[in-house]
C-alpha cells in the first residue's frame, strides 16, 4: 500500500504532468492526491495522463478563482469507493513552533493556528506519524523560510490495518512542496531484547523457579563477568520456556477457557452438570478472569502509561498507545552520504561505524600534572583504613 499526497502548485503543464506520472509509476503507489491543481476542468483523460493508463477512477474539485482545487487518482484494483465527502479548505498551520523557519509573523496569531491544528487532530481521533527523510515539506524559493505544511492523518482503525505504514518526505522539484509518500515498510531489524513481564511477578511460582534454575546451572570461564553472561543468557531462555508452558498465549488461552465454559454451560441446559463439573466450571471462570487481567497487565506494560492504574481495563487506549509507542520510537532509516537508507544491514553498519568514530580515541597532547603537590596518606593512615571491622 502506498499513497503520495503532494501540492503540485498548478497542474496545467504538460511538462509536470509527465513527471508526476513518472513519479507514480517509480514508486508503485496505489493512490495519489494532488492539492492547488489550479484547474476548473478535470476529465478522465487528464487522469489518465496522470495515472499513465486507463484502469484508475478519480474525484476532484475544481479550483476557485484561479486557486485550489484538489484531485485524487487511484487504482481501481486497489481500493473500491464506498463513500465520498467532499470539501475544500486551504490552511498552512503547523503543530509545533519548530516546525516552522524564517518565517515572519506575529507570534500570537501562530500560536493559536497550532492550538487550533492540535485540538482539531485531538477531536478527529487521529494521528500524525512521525515524519522521515527530512524535517521540512516547504521551502521558499530564495531558501530563508521552510516550514512543514504537509502530512498525512491516520486514524486508529487505518493502524489496525497497516500497522507498519510510515511517511517520507521525498525529494523536490517541481513545486516549492515536496512530495508525501505513505506506504506500509516491512523490516527484519533480528531478535528482539528480552523483558520481565509484570505479571510474572504475581505468580508465586517464579522465586522458586529461577533460584532452581540459577543454581542448577554449571558455568566455566576465564572470568567471572564471562559466567555471569553466560548464565543471565542461559537463565533468559528457561523464562521464556516456562511463560510458555504455565501462561502460554494469553488470546489463545482466554479463547480456550471461553469455549469449555460455553460447553459446560450447554451441558448443563440439556442435562444438568455433577458436582464435579460445577466445581470445573467455577474454577474455569477463575482462570478467565485471571488470563484477562495477565492481558491487561501485559498492554499496560507494552503502553508504558504511568498515570492508567494496574488493573483498569482499557483495551482500545493501550492497544492506541503501543502502535503511537512503537511508531516514535521505531527507526525506519538513515541519512547516510545525503541520501535517505533503509537496508537493516546498512543502517547498523552505519550506525555502528558513527559511535565508534564518536568514542574512538585519539593521540593528542594532554595537560600533565607534574609538579603539582597532593596530599598523600601515610602508611599509618592507610593500615587504619584498610583493617577489618572488629567488635568494640
């Protein structure tokens, strides 16, 4: 899935039609949705043009006064339009002071284009994922004002769909705009680090478990710091084989408990249930309520809300605050040499090769302190400090 979004300044050149298409096809995209075309007539055939064939539909606005106007191409195998609301309004706000650069206005009236942006994207329910390639989508002509005027908005359920989507600002040229692209990534960045889950700190069985473990366990090495790795690693993968056998997954577990206790529920309005199978049932709906709040445990933690107490469920928050959680902090890629990376084994060269350049030492001249006189303990001094505590 991918989407441009990009204000082309005008779209009567033929000329910069043929570079859009370009740019389309280059990039595979399934959707584009172009802004100030500047034309009062859009037909198929300049779609067309546009998209480079005939297998797409289209919606547009026409300009007003010389000015606006939107249009937005896509594929027809891709999306099927269900419903349309049309509107035209023509903003340049931004979120955050920074977002903006040289360019001079009365700092209240900006100011309050924010507040009014950032309540308006509160109220919609959506999201501003975090922007890559570059900090900017603007840029005056001359170079002295730039600001970011572009993004896109998603919303909760669009996560749910394409969890992994991300937007990168992509090189300009044609308008003083840069183009948008939103398209879901696909990385292998290899195993993840290991964590202590919160629940488990609730099972009573966990103590005894990791004292066996960790007692149990035969290390030899050179060092002390050498057995110490290598039993955290080895105590790490016997965690991770008991969550599996006693908590297992948690879905799965809360869905197999839900299906034993509708069956007994069944039983029981056709023949009745023993004593035995109500002493079953009672204790399966225990374990329901204790899988469920391990499940809420475990997005409280993934959400890392500090202020949501332990216990108070609120899936649709949690599971909102883990895809925000993971898209500020996810690196998609890099600017190495002026062009932007995203080969996983590209960006840790890179990365590891920056940190060791930053804590690599070099030869260079150091102040010395010779003939600067210390104070010193005398032999007295340090066999007193060095004696074993001794009973008075």
């Amino acid at each position: 899935m991918k989407i441009i979004s990009f204000n082309v300044r005008g779209l009567g050149s033929s000329g910069k039609i043929r570079v859009i298409r370009e740019m389309l096809a280059r990039e595979k995209v399934d959707m584009v949705c172009l802004q100030e075309t500047k034309l009062v007539v859009v037909d198929q055939r300049l779609c067309s043009q546009v998209w480079g064939d005939y297998s797409c539909e289209w919606r547009a606005i026409a300009a007003t006064n010389g000015g606006g106007g939107l249009l937005c191409v896509w594929n027809a195998m891709a999306f099927n339009l269900v419903q349309c609301v049309e509107g035209s309004r023509d903003f340049n706000a931004v979120r955050y002071a920074e977002e903006r650069v040289g360019v001079m206005s009365g700092f209240v009236t900006y100011a309050r284009e924010m507040e009014e942006f950032n309540r308006f994207i509160l109220d919609m329910e959506v999201m501003d994922i975090p922007l890559q390639g570059r900090r900017f989508t603007w840029f005056r002509p001359n170079g002295q004002a730039r600001s970011r005027l572009d993004r896109f908005l998603v919303s909760n359920t669009w996560l749910e769909w394409w969890p992994n989507c991300s937007q990168l600002v992509m090189d300009r040229d044609i308008s003083d705009h840069c183009p948008i692209l939103l398209r879901r990534v696909f990385q292998d960045w290899g195993p993840k680090s290991f964590r202590v889950l919160n629940y488990w700190l609730e099972d009573a069985r966990l103590p005894v478990f990791v004292e066996n473990v960790w007692s149990n366990l035969q290390v030899h090495g050179w060092s002390s710091g050498l057995v110490l790795k290598e039993k955290l690693k080895r105590l790490r993968l016997a965690l991770k084989q008991w969550n599996f056998e006693v908590f297992g997954d948690l879905r799965t577990k809360r869905h197999e408990v839900v299906c034993k206790i509708s069956e007994l529920d069944k039983k029981e309005e056709e023949v009745g249930l023993s004593t035995v199978e109500l002493g079953a049932r009672q204790q399966l709906i225990s374990d329901f309520w204790g899988v469920l709040k391990h499940h809420e445990s475990l997005l409280c933690q993934k959400a890392r809300s500090k202020w949501v107490k332990e216990g108070d469920r609120n899936s649709k928050f949690f599971h909102s605050s883990i895809k925000w959680r993971r898209k500020t902090n996810s690196i998609v890629g890099i600017m190495v040499d002026g062009s932007w990376e995203e080969d996983p084994a590209r960006v840790k060269v890179e990365a590891k090769r920056f940190f060791e350049a930053k804590f690599s030492s070099t030869q260079r001249a150091c102040p010395t302190l010779d003939g600067v006189p210390f104070r010193v303990l005398n032999s007295v001094d340090n066999a007193l400090l060095t004696a074993v505590f001794e009973k008075a």
